[in-house]
C-alpha cells in the first residue's frame, strides 16, 4: 500500500511538472491525477505515462502517409500485415500543406502518431517551431543512426538532433529518349556540360526526331536550385535561405530561359494534382515520346517511361554542369515525423524500422512493378553494401548511378520557409523567363526581396 502511495505521488508531481511548464492544461493535469489517484497499477501505469504521457492502449498504432508514397510502393501493406490492429491512414496533406497537424498541435493533440511524407527542407523547421513533432533520438535504435549515410542523416538533423528518420532518396539527375537522340544524330552519349545539352537538344528540334529538344519542372526547388548547385552549390545567405540573387543563379536561370526556346510552351504551368506541385507539363512531353532530353529527379524519367513503345529507350546521367563548374546537384529524402502529441511512440521507432529496412519495397522501387517504377533508394549504408557483395538478380545499374550522384548533390538547406521561398519567388523570377523583364539580376533581385519580405511578416 505504501508502494502505492508513493507511486501515485510521483505521477501527480510528474503531471504538476507538465502543468507548470505549460506542457499540458488543467484539464489533462486534472485527468491525470485522477488517474494516480486510482492506483492504476504501478508498471502499467508507467508505461500509458510514457513520453508525454499519452496513453499508448487507448489507440492502435496510427500512421499517416502522403497518398503518392502509397501509389507509388505498394508493398506497404505488407508490412502493415506485421502490425496487428494497425489503423493506417492517408495524410490529409496537399501541395505539401500541414495546416491540420499544426491546428492540432495547437490543442496539443494529434490523429496521428507518425507521418510518413516529410522532407526536410520542405517542413521540418515549420513543424518544430510549431511544436507539432519532436526528435526521433529517444526511441530511435542507436545502430539505425549510424546506418543512415552520413550526408542524409545531416539532412535530417537540427541543433544536433534527429527530426526526419529517412525513407525515400531522391536526386535530380537527367534523363533522355535514346530512339529520339539517335534519330537526331546525337547518340547516346550524355551531354557533360549545358552547351553540350542545348547542343543536342536544338538537334533534335532541328531534326524533327521530336517536337521539342528538352524540359525541366518549373518549380524552383526541382530546376532553378539544382542547375544553380551544378555551377556553385556554396549559395546560400547566412540565414540559411537560397541566394537569388548569387552569379550562380543568374547564370542558372539564363539556362531555364534556352531551355525553354526549345521546349513545349506549357512548361511553366502548374501540375493537374497535388496542389500543382504534380501531374506537371514535363511529365506529361516526356511521357509522351515529345521530348529528347529532361531533368528532374531520377525516379520521374524511370516513372514516366513506362508509358513508351520501348521503355528500354531510356537512358540517365548525372546532371550536366557548367563549363568550369563544380558539378553539384540537389538531393532530399522524403521521410518520417515523429508527432509531438502522438502515442504509441516506442512501437512507432518499430514500425518505421521495419518500414524503411524492408526488402520487398526496395526491390519494388527498383525493379517495378505493374503499378509503378519509382527509383527512390534507401537511405542505409548497409542495404548498399549488401547489394555490392550479393547482387540481386533485379538490379538494375542506375542504382550506382543515382548512389553515385548523392555524394556530389548537397540538400537545400534546412529553413522555416525552406520550401516556400521558392514558391514566393516563382511568379518574380518567371519575369525574365516570359520576357516581362529583360535583366535576370532585376528578377532575381525581385524574388530576394519578396522572399525577405514574407520573412519579416512572420
């Protein structure tokens, strides 16, 4: 009985903690006392007053995932059969968006335990300074830390702790049609170099092996950031935001404008899903056998080839660079986040582990399936090294290519508007890519300022 007792005291000074620290409001402080006072059994009692004393049993395990990652891998149900009574959800997120995390956040709550869609500079920093997830290093195995390869693991750490455990790698790369090179006289060789890209591109208008020579997505985080990383990735202010106005991105944004004179007039249009981020026009032109050359990242030239006469047609390369240049890229990873005001959070470190080191996915992802021909790699050094000393049977060699690329690529940098400068400045900088402004230093200056702007109105 006095064991009891002073069980129930620590739970009631550990929940007045809480209270004062304003971590909890009277109401939970009122419940969880309640609680204590019930005596509701020593260990079980711990363990439902676990990190943030959410009760774990009063809800199965709960992940959410962003919709495309389940279209795109479809092996995951099967590790969900791994987790009995498992109630697996999709995000109700668009366009990126997390306004339902954070309204939650707010009342200190969550649907959710973990969320399967996050990248890095996408939402991170947004969604620790709205106290809606907290740091995987708790429950995180130590040796799963020391897996990740190193660059991604950075990616994913703020102030020295874990915030995104890694899923889906993904680098922006090239692609290009081989039957509309060659036809074009321009072989398959990769072009090394952007003179030599536009070279070829030109030749396959000129040709008329294809309607237009080559494309990129329009979002600036997907074209505007890697072909600036490809002269100069050392391009960012000390605050940590993209430099628009760096002779890097002048120079990069001059090369979206010669691309574009040889390529289909929708470019710059939004995509037809997900908030327009997706379904873009580039898709659509390479998809459709009327374009040559395309970047992006790898897994779009590999997803949307499927829908050729001859798939095999395709071939991939690093992205070109400047002459001189240092022949960087943009990498990210879309991965998982640990809600703040979830449950289940041990069996939550379980799940993602299983999730991230399963077999039959990666092999999916790389091989295809009927359904879908992502590319995207894992995030492990381990499961690399694996595949060196025991090939499997469906590799495929552009494994070593994309694996490769990761380690010239670097991230864009971690930032509360991280994503969002990029959408702020779009319609800025397209001013000099539809011919509204004739100088790109006046555009890019342009977007700079507009980015600092919406920053200080935060």
């Amino acid at each position: 009985m006095v064991e009891r007792k002073e069980q129930e005291h620590l739970l009631r000074q550990a929940a007045r903690g809480q209270l004062l620290r304003g971590e909890i409001d009277r109401r939970q402080f009122m419940t969880r006392s309640i609680a204590a006072g019930l005596g509701l059994a020593g260990a079980s009692v711990a363990a439902n007053y676990g990190s943030g004393f959410a009760f774990a049993q009063d809800r199965p395990l709960t992940p959410t995932f962003y919709q495309w990652i389940e279209d795109l891998h479809p092996s995951i149900p099967q590790v969900n059969e791994q987790f009995p009574d498992i109630n697996y959800q999709i995000a109700p997120v668009e366009g990126f968006g997390i306004e339902r995390f954070v309204a939650e956040a707010r009342s200190q709550e969550s649907t959710w335990d973990v969320y399967v869609g996050q990248t890095p500079f996408v939402e991170m920093t947004s969604m620790i300074q709205a106290d809606v997830i907290e740091p995987w290093d708790p429950y995180i195995p130590q040796e799963v830390v020391d897996d990740m390869i190193p660059a991604i693991r950075d990616e994913c750490t703020i102030d020295g702790k874990l915030y995104g455990w890694p899923f889906l790698l993904d680098v922006i790369g090239m692609g290009w049609h081989s039957g509309i090179t060659d036809e074009a006289g321009v072989g398959e060789t990769p072009p090394e170099t952007w003179d030599e890209y536009l070279a070829n591109a030109h030749a396959v208008v000129d040709s008329g092996a294809a309607p237009f020579g080559a494309t990129f997505d329009a979002h600036g985080w997907r074209s505007l950031a890697p072909m600036t990383h490809s002269l100069n990735s050392d391009v960012y202010t000390e605050d940590g935001l993209f430099d628009f106005t760096h002779d890097a991105a002048v120079e990069a944004l001059m090369l979206m404008k010669k691309i574009m004179d040889v390529s289909h007039p929708d470019i710059l249009l939004a995509g037809a899903t997900d908030g327009g981020v997706n379904g873009t026009p580039d898709e659509v032109a390479f998809a459709a056998q009327r374009v040559g050359y395309y970047t992006k990242y790898f897994n779009a030239p590999l997803r949307f080839a499927q829908y050729w006469d001859e798939p095999g047609a395709l071939k991939m390369a690093g992205l070109p660079k400047f002459a001189g240049g240092e022949g960087s890229t943009v990498f990210w990873t879309t991965g998982c986040a640990l809600f703040k005001h979830g449950k289940n959070k041990e069996q939550v470190a379980e799940y993602i582990r299983a999730l991230t080191y399963d077999r039959q996915i990666w092999q999916d992802s790389i091989a295809g399936t009927e359904t879908a021909h992502p590319g995207q790699l894992p995030p492990y050094k381990s499961i690399f090294a694996e595949w060196a000393a025991n090939p499997p049977e469906w590799m495929l060699p552009f494994v070593g290519l994309v694996r490769g690329q990761l380690d010239q690529a670097r991230a864009i940098n971690n930032h509360l508007i991280g994503l969002h400068q990029f959408i702020i400045g779009q319609s800025t900088w397209e001013t000099y890519l539809k011919g509204e402004e004739p100088d790109p230093r006046v555009a890019l200056q342009n977007t700079m300022d507009a980015v600092r702007a919406e920053l200080e109105r935060m």
